[in-house]
C-alpha cells in the first residue's frame, strides 16, 4: 500500500492542498465510486452483518444495509446543491464561513466534524481490531497499531490520492471476497440446499420469522436508531465530502447512486455468512456466529479472507484520517491560525495532522477498548450526524436561516441527546427513550431550533453571490 | 417463511448483483484511469445534467421499490 501510494504521489504530483484534500477535484468516476463504497463497507460488517441475522434472521440484512444506503441517498440533494453554490471546495465546513457573517457557525461545525471523525476512525480501528483479534487471536492492540503506522505512512505522501487508489485494490479485493469466499462457505457447510434445509430444522419454530423478509420483530433495536443516526452520517461526513468534491461535478448524483446501492450487494453477501451460521452452528450465540462460521474455511482460505478484512479495515481508517487532516489544515490552520499560509504550506500542515491525528485516534481506540460498547460509540457518532444534517439542509436551502439559530440548533441538540444517551434516572429532567426516539429528539431540536430562530431572526442571504465569492480552486489563495 | 427456491434464487441475484457491481466499477476505472489530467479544476466541469440526476433518482426509487417488494411479499 505504502508502495502504491508513493506512485501516485509521483504519478499525480500531489504538491498542493487542493491535490491533497480533494484530488484537485479531477478524480474519475470508477476511483471516486469505489472509494466511496469501500469507505461505507467496514471491517464490522463481517461481524455485524451475521450477527444482525443471528438475532433476526434474513430481514437483518435489510436493516444492516439500509442506514448505509439511505446515507448514500441522502446526501444527493445536499451534494448536488453544494456543488452549485460552492463548486470547489476543498472541505464542507469552509460552505459556513460564506454562508454566515459570523465566525460561529463554522466553529460548531468543524467541531461536530471533528470529533465525528475522530470518533469515526475510533470505531474502524476498534472493531476491526476486535475482528482481526478474534480471527487471529493476534493482540488488537498489535493489530491497531501496525494498521495506523502503515496508513498514516500512505496518507502522508498523497492524501486523498493515497486513499482513494489503495481503496480501489481494497475494493476490487472486498469483492472478490464476496463472490468467492462466500460461495465457497457455502459449499464447506454442503449446498444452498444444505443451508436452508439445516437451518430451517435448527431454527425450528423460529424459521418461519428468520426466513421471513418482513419479520420486523427487531426494528426498534436494530433498525430505527442507525437509519436515524448513520443514515445522515455520509451528509457530516468529511469522508463523504472528500469525494464529492473530487469528482468531476457531472457525476456528482452518478457515483453516490452507485456506490450506495452496491454497498448493499456486498452487505447482502455478508449475510449469507450468518445463514451459514444458522445451519452450521445452531448453538453459537449471534455475536459469536461469524467467526464461528469462519472456522469452516480451510487455513489457507481463512488467511486470505482476514488479510482482505485487513484492508477493508485500511480503507475505512485511511479515509477518515485523510479527512481530519484536511479538517486540520483548511479549516483550523488556514481558517482561524494563519490566512497568509499559501497552498504548500497548508499541505504541509495536512501532512503533519496526518501523523498527529493516526496517533490520537490510535491512543483514543485503546482509551475506549473495555470502556464503551461499540453500539455507544456509534450512537455518539450518530448523535453529531443528528445534530448538524437539519440546520446544514435549511443553511443550504432556506435564505432566512441565521447564525445564532444556527449555533443553537446545532449546540443545543448535540447536549440534550448526549444528556439523554448517557444519562439516568438520578439526573434531573432525564426521561428513559429508546435509541430510536433519541435520535429522533436531535433531529427534532437542531432542525426546530435553527428553523423557529431562524422565523423570528431571519437572515436575507443570497445565494447567488456565494459562487464568486467563495471558490477556491487554486488551493487557498485567494481570488 | 421463503420457500428453498427462492433462498436459492436470492443467493443467485445476491451474487449477480456483486458481481455486476465489482464489474461496472472495474470498467469504469480500466477505461478512465485516475483523473483527468486535462482539468485543473472541477469547476471547468459543467454541472451535472437533468438527465443525469433523474436517472439516479430512478434508480434509487427502482431499488426502493425492489426492497420493499421484497419485505412485503418475501414472508
């Protein structure tokens, strides 16, 4: 990998920040399409896809895949309109500081996207390494470690180009994953018909609900929470962002639309694996199911499938750490330090966030291990996707929306459903609510909030000026 | 509860599926390289046309479509 992204280093000539952020925003549609896909496929899913349908059956992969896709989905409108108003931007969050006379907004913002990042390739680097960990029985801490040291040395030399072209060699092995090694599971465990016949007569009286499409027995749990908090996580997602502006803007709508509705085939197949499961291994508890499952891989097999984990794992970790570092450089450097720094040396601030921020998330991964669930984790995260999606659509699309309403949406959403997350009963005004309901709460205050405010303090922007104004396509000199 | 031909037929398109996905981006890629060495910057790229984006929304609301077929009738 290491070797790859020195090539495109050279090859690209990655010697500015618009290069490094976005790829100067000239990325073909096959690069873009499948990096974004393999960005949204997690190490976890190997984990959390059978276990979905341990608990719930077929209808588990449905409700694994579909906050993934939705985010896909989601997004368009916000991407699509952005790329109007802000043709090339280098990050999301630099939209605000055109958007807003005041300097707040923006600083919420890149708040929020930090630590939704941060957060973000926490939760990579823990799952995975709980993955690998439990494959190998390799240390996760090992794991952990040689995985940031080898990323942050990739990101370092070509930013968006290192992540982006070692997530296409990721992608295509992710799929060859899927189209050979779960075929083969399925014929170690006998056949299709095998499976079926298998896990119908284990399930016993609960084959009818796992063998059911619509068994919504598990919405709330496993459904409702994720659609609410990961479904709108690829519209804060730095990630995301990256690789809207560094495709071509013709094919802005092509490759979310591509890349979400893949992402579903691939989470599909991984299901498979838990149907496996379920024929194989009726005791095994749906935690422990694909690993279980796993095991039927003869040694050289089970090799190869960890070794792509591994890089499905890379390719998540890498693109958050390539986010945060441009976070770092434009939006923190360039924005609020030093507005004389010219384009190579926000780079070289990129590059040293770089190496800086692969030690905090590594440090921040070994903090949470044993501390927080990997649920809790991402209901965090979802709770920074819940509180900025509302105030971000109504700043994009509604001329009235304001500055303070703005901050209050934002800021006052992120503290009542963390209040409510994490919380109890002892606590004054906390009110017991499903995951679902609180992520529905953030929603409701930051979209509310920012909308009432923003009724009674209307601002009068126009958005046709914001285009002149705010492009920047040389990499941060101005105009 | 799904009868056995039609856990098999899903694997099937699972699989087809995957493999039409891993195939189109392979394409893409092989036929269009890296970037576009000819732009500097996006903004030369024109936006993106109707066309376009209301074939994607198609194709959002036919897999939609698809999905929920699938929820309601595959008991």
């Amino acid at each position: 990998m290491i070797a790859l992204a020195y090539y495109v280093y050279r090859r690209q000539g990655v010697t500015n920040a618009s290069e490094f952020i976005t790829a100067g925003g000239r990325a073909r549609l096959g690069l873009t399409t499948a990096s974004f896909a393999v960005t949204w496929m997690w190490a976890g899913d190997v984990l959390g896809v059978p276990q979905y349908v341990g608990i719930t059956g077929i209808a588990g992969i449905w409700m694994y895949a579909a906050p993934a896709v939705l985010s896909s989905l989601v997004v368009i409108p916000f991407a699509l309109r952005m790329r109007r108003l802000f043709p090339q931007g280098l990050t999301y969050s630099e939209y605000f500081l055109e958007r807003f006379d005041s300097r707040l907004p923006h600083l919420a913002v890149v708040c929020v996207v930090l630590y939704t990042m941060v957060l973000g390739g926490i939760i990579q680097l823990f799952v995975g390494g709980a993955v690998i960990g439990g494959l190998t029985g390799i240390s996760p801490t090992v794991v952990n470690a040689v995985l940031v040291a080898i990323i942050g040395a990739y990101i370092l030399l070509g930013g968006l180009w290192s992540s982006m072209t070692t997530d296409f060699v990721q992608f295509v092995s992710a799929i060859v994953l899927t189209l050979v090694f779960v075929p083969f599971l399925v014929w170690q465990a006998g056949d299709p018909n095998v499976v079926y016949q298998h896990a119908v007569t284990n399930l016993g009286g609960q084959a009818d609900a796992f063998f059911s499409m619509g068994n919504l027995s598990s919405l709330e749990g496993l459904f409702l929470p994720y659609a609410l908090g990961l479904g709108v996580w690829g519209v804060v997602s730095m990630a995301t962002w990256q690789r809207v502006f560094a495709v071509r803007r013709d094919k802005t709508s092509r490759f979310l639309t591509v890349g979400g509705i893949g992402v579903f085939t691939t989470i599909a197949m991984y299901g498979v694996i838990g149907v496996v499961g379920l024929s194989a291994f009726p005791e095994v508890s749906p935690g422990n199911l694909s690993v279980e499952t796993l095991s039927l891989l003869p040694s050289w097999a089970a090799v190869v499938f960890i070794l792509v984990t591994l890089m499905v794992l890379g390719s998540s970790v890498d693109s958050y750490l390539a986010a945060i570092a441009s976070l770092a450089s434009r939006d923190i450097y360039y924005r609020h330090w030093n507005r004389d720094a010219d384009s190579s040396e926000q780079l070289s601030v990129a590059r040293y966030a770089s190496i800086v921020f692969a030690v905090v998330v590594f440090a921040g991964t070994e903090f949470v291990s044993g501390r927080l669930s990997f649920v809790t984790l991402l209901l965090i995260g979802g709770i920074g996707a819940s509180g900025l999606v509302g105030p971000f659509a109504l700043s994009l699309f509604w001329r009235c929306t304001s500055a303070g309403p703005f901050v209050a949406g934002v800021v006052v959403s992120q503290l009542v459903t963390a209040y409510l997350l994490l919380g109890n009963a002892a606590l004054p005004g906390w009110v017991g609510l499903k995951l679902w309901e609180i992520m529905a709460v953030g929603h409701i205050v930051s979209t509310g909030l920012t909308a009432l405010g923003s009724a009674v303090t209307p601002d009068d922007f126009a958005f046709a000026d914001l285009p002149d104004e705010a492009t920047r396509a040389d990499g941060g000199e101005e105009r | 509860m799904i009868s056995e031909t039609t856990f098999l037929v899903l694997l099937g398109v699972a699989w087809v599926s995957e493999l039409g996905f891993g195939a189109l981006i392979s394409y893409w890629f092989i036929t269009q390289g890296f970037g576009d060495d000819a732009a500097t910057a996006a903004t030369t790229a024109p936006l993106e046309s109707r066309r376009s984006v209301r074939l994607s929304l198609a194709a959002w609301a036919t897999f939609f479509v698809v999905l929920l077929a699938a929820i309601v009738f595959l008991n």
